[in-house]
C-alpha cells in the first residue's frame, strides 16, 4: 500500500486514518489561481458589456464559496456509499435532465440549446452528467465484480457509456462533453478490467461510432464541424480568417507573444478584445502571454500534481466503489485539462472544452468542487498500517 504523506486523524472507531492535504491544497491553490487569472483576462469584456469589471469574478466567486460549503458537507456529514444507493436512479435523471433542454425549460445561449433555466438559476445538464456517470458506472463496476472481465459485461459498461454520450451528442449537439463522457467512461473500464483483447474490440467499436457521428453531423445535419477541422487544418486561410479562423490564430499570437516569462499580470493586450470571450475556453492563451511559458507549464505541472494525488488516493481508497469513483474523476480533470491545452494550441480542432477551475462557468466549477468533495472524503476513509 502507498503510504499517503498526510495528516493521521483517529476515526470515531479509533483507528488511524489520513486526510489529504496535499490535494486540498492544490484545490484552493487552483481556484485561487483561477480567480486572479478570471478577473486579469474579463475585466475589460465585463467593463464593456457589464460596466462592472468584477462582473464575471462575482458570479464565479459565488458559485466558488457555495463549491467549499459543498465540498465540507461531503466530507464532514456524508458517507461516500451513500451514492451507490441512488446511482440507477441518478444515471436515467441524467438522460431526463438532457431531455428536458428540448421543453420550455431549455436555454439558448450564444445559439446554442445546452441550459436549463430553473427560476433564477441556469445550469448545463452537461456537467451534472459527467458527475452521474462517474458515480454510476463506479457503482455498476462494483456490483459486478469478475463480470467485469467478460466480453459482454465491457459491452454491457461500454453501452451505459454511450448512451449518455450519445444523448449529450445528439439531443444538445454538444461533442466536446459528449467525447469527455465517454473517455470517462472508457477509463474507468480500462481500469477496472483484466483482460484488455475484448477492451481493443470495444475501442474500435467505439471510435467507429464516433467517426459514424462525426460523419453524420458534418454531412448530413450541419457543416460546421466540418469548418472547424478545415479552420484546424488551415487557420490562415483567408476563406476563414474572420470567421473560425480568427480565433485560432488570435489564441496563438497570445501563446506566442508571452515568450517565456510572459507580459506580466495584466498587461495582456489579446484580451482586448482580440481573443472572443478570452474568460471561458480560450483562458490559456492569457495565462501564457501575462505569463509566459513558465506559467504555462506551471499550471500544467500543478494538475499533474493533483492527477498524482488521485493516483494515490484511488490505489489506497477502502474499496473498489471508492477507488473507481476517484478513476472517474481523474479521468474527467485529464480529459479536459488535455483537450482544452491541446485545442489552444490547435493541436486538434476547436471543441469547446473548458479548463478545470480556472475558465469562467459557475455550474462547471460547482461540479468540479462537488467531485473534490467526494475524492477528499474518500481520502478521509482510507486507514492507516502501522
């Protein structure tokens, strides 16, 4: 067993059991972070649209100091197999609450249809399905133990999978969270399983019905995924310079200006507009010209820091419900740290992914903060050997 280099408390059983610390660090460490970097990158934008420069902190900070009040509810008060009673239950009100953006109930937002609007309150179905996802497909592998390593019990995962992915897909044309969906789900299989041969089949089945996808709404509903991967492959192209083209190129001229210490905090000038809403996706690309390649990495050297102390936490959990519910969400932070980096820096085509804790997104950082607090009170059940 790793030994995890954190504080010892007495359970109320009196035996010796750790908390991390290293990880609650790095989660306020993280949104600190992704405070100070929020305000420097829309403070112009929230000026100009809002004449409040603090318009965007406000909003995150609320969600942030709600997120805390969560993650200490589900260490304190709640036991963490206390989810696997309501995981059935949870996994079809994700395929309603997906359902429910097509009804009166559904939001547009910069023509796209991905928001409920509950009273005053919005929130995207997107994010509390990768929760239920990491949740029930944890409780799935659990109960089905050896089964696991059958043919038709990876189908069967590889399925429930896809059926969620598939709904986001489709019923919200939202790929990017779709393709995060089903990595996660994906993950948690190659984890939990001992026999990769049918593990292979399954991925090809898998990237076959993604290319299927990709196919039809390229070709036959719409053309502007098609656009992106020609953006991708060619962003100087003058047919696309002011329209999916500018963006791209604009996040690199950022990247690219901040050289290796960067402008310094602040003085960012593709925020200025250049960079279209610099505050949600497209936030690295501040972060590496204010401060340069070194903070860059930095960052990136921080979420590997926390990935680790996932790694150790899901190989020390009590169980395997709480081991695979932390492979769920390291799953769920790699896939969009890396997508996200990678669609700044055009390595792959634009698919709207957010940076964990630091892009702007209330509900995002809500169910990110939600998963911090089921992997910390994970953390807080695993027994020390003397």
């Amino acid at each position: 067993m790793i030994n995890i280099k954190s504080k010892k408390n007495k359970s109320a059983n009196g035996e010796t059991t750790y908390f991390d610390y290293s990880l609650l660090f790095i989660i306020i460490f993280l949104i600190g972070f992704g405070m100070v970097m929020l305000y420097s990158t829309s403070s112009y934008n929230a000026q100009l649209k809002f004449d409040d420069p603090l318009h965007y902190v406000k909003t995150q900070g609320m969600a942030t100091v709600f997120g805390f009040v969560v993650i200490a509810v589900l260490i304190k008060a709640i036991d963490y197999h206390l989810y696997g009673k309501f995981a059935v239950f949870a996994y079809f009100a994700g395929l309603v609450l997906v359902i429910l953006v097509k009804t009166g109930l559904g939001m547009e937002f910069n023509g796209a249809r991905r928001w409920l609007k509950l009273g005053p309150l919005s929130f995207q179905p997107a994010e509390a399905v990768k929760l239920i996802v990491i949740i029930s497909m944890a409780y799935m592998i659990n109960e089905m133990g050896s089964k696991v390593n059958t043919l038709k019990g990876m189908f069967f995962l590889f399925g429930m999978t896809t059926l969620q992915a598939g709904f986001l897909g489709v019923i919200t044309s939202n790929l990017s969270s779709a393709i995060i969906v089903e990595g996660i789900g994906v993950i948690m299989i190659f984890v939990a399983t001992k026999n990769y041969k049918p593990f292979i089949i399954l991925g090809l089945i898998g990237v076959s019905a993604v290319a299927l996808f990709f196919l039809y709404e390229t070709k036959i509903a719409s053309s502007f995924r098609l656009e992106r991967v020609k953006v991708w492959l060619d962003p100087t192209n003058e047919k696309y310079i002011n329209d999916g083209g500018y963006q791209v190129l604009q996040a690199l001229y950022a990247i690219g200006s901040g050289g290796i210490l960067g402008k310094g905090l602040g003085n960012s000038i593709q925020k200025m507009g250049f960079v279209p809403e610099a505050q949600n996706d497209m936030i690295f690309t501040i972060i590496c010209e204010e401060l340069g390649l070194v903070g860059g990495i930095g960052l990136i050297a921080m979420f590997a820091f926390m990935i680790w102390r996932f790694m150790v936490i899901a190989n020390n959990a009590p169980d395997l419900f709480g081991a695979m519910i932390v492979v769920g969400v390291l799953a769920h932070i790699a896939l969009q740290v890396v997508l996200n980096v990678a669609v700044v820096t055009n390595t792959i085509p634009n698919t709207g992914v957010t940076l964990p804790f630091i892009s702007y997104g209330g509900t995002s950082v809500l169910f990110l903060m939600t998963e911090m607090g089921i992997v910390l009170s994970i953390s807080r059940r695993i027994r020390h050997e003397e």
